[in-house]
C-alpha cells in the first residue's frame, strides 16, 4: 500500500480484499466477497477473538436451537476464518494445525447451512465449499498470500 487511504471501514475492507484476491490470483464472487468483508468489519474490534476457544464455542452452540444455534455456528465459522487467515501463529501456540480451525469453521458453515433458510442456506453451503479460498484471500490480506493453504493446494500453513 503506497498511499493513505481514506473511506468507510467498510470501502477500505474491500479494497484490501480485492487487491489480497489479484495478490494471490483468485477471484471471489460477490457473495463470497460480500461475506469476507462482513466478518471483518464485525469483528475488527473483537478484543476477545483471540481469547476464546473456539471447539466450546462450536459445543455451546449445539446445545442452542433455531436462530440461537445458527448464530452461535456463523460466529464460530467466522472466528475460525479469521484465525486460520489473519493469525496462524495461534494454532501453533495452541498446539494444533491450521487446518483444525478450517475443519472447526467449514463444519460450523455447514450446521448453518443445515440448519438455515434457503437462501441463507444456500450461503453457508458456499462458504464451507470455499473456506480454504477464503482463508487463502485472508492471508493475502495479511501479506502471506503466497503461503497455500492446506488442503487447497499443496503444503502446511505457519
């Protein structure tokens, strides 16, 4: 990024995104664009995102039902995302794999979409199908683009 860049969170998020996508060579369609730059704005001040374990976060939610549920599941997909494409490094502090918070966030995707609305429904199932994409897009984001991700081409993340 050569220059200050000024806008809404929103506009600045996108654009970080779509220039993360022509970094990395992919192409994300708008619903999935769309759905990235939503769960970066809705966690960008998430102070606990990192705190929070996300499989009791994912067992909490099986025990809710209807709507509470695939909330509950959307956030730990969401966080999952984030995690797996923002801060690896988590994983190995943890002492799990990356691919355990894709697994954890594309199975939460799809309880959402099991669960869900069509068309909500319809969302989540492309979510899930496209998680390693996202998080790819994600590691753009942060600079790491050219690391694959597991699982979507060859190789571990770090």
């Amino acid at each position: 990024m050569d220059a200050i860049r000024q806008g809404s969170a929103a506009e600045l998020w996108q654009a970080l995104v779509r220039e993360a996508c022509s970094r990395c060579g992919q192409a994300l369609d708008e619903a999935q664009e769309s759905y990235l730059v939503f769960v970066l704005l809705r966690h960008q001040r998430d102070g606990h995102l990192l705190a929070r374990t996300q499989a009791l976060e994912w067992l909490d939610a099986q025990l809710r039902v209807g709507s509470a549920r695939s909330d509950a599941l959307r956030d730990v997909g969401d966080r999952c995302l984030l995690i797996a494409g923002l801060f690896p490094a988590l994983a190995q502090r943890r002492r799990v794999s990356v691919e355990y918070f894709v697994d954890l966030g594309r199975g939460a995707y799809r309880g959402v979409a099991d669960s869900g609305r069509s068309a909500y429904a319809d969302l989540f199932a492309q979510l899930a199908s496209t998680y390693h994409q996202l998080v790819h897009t994600l590691r753009a984001v942060r600079g790491d683009g050219s690391i694959p991700v597991y699982g979507h081409r060859t190789g571990p993340l770090h």
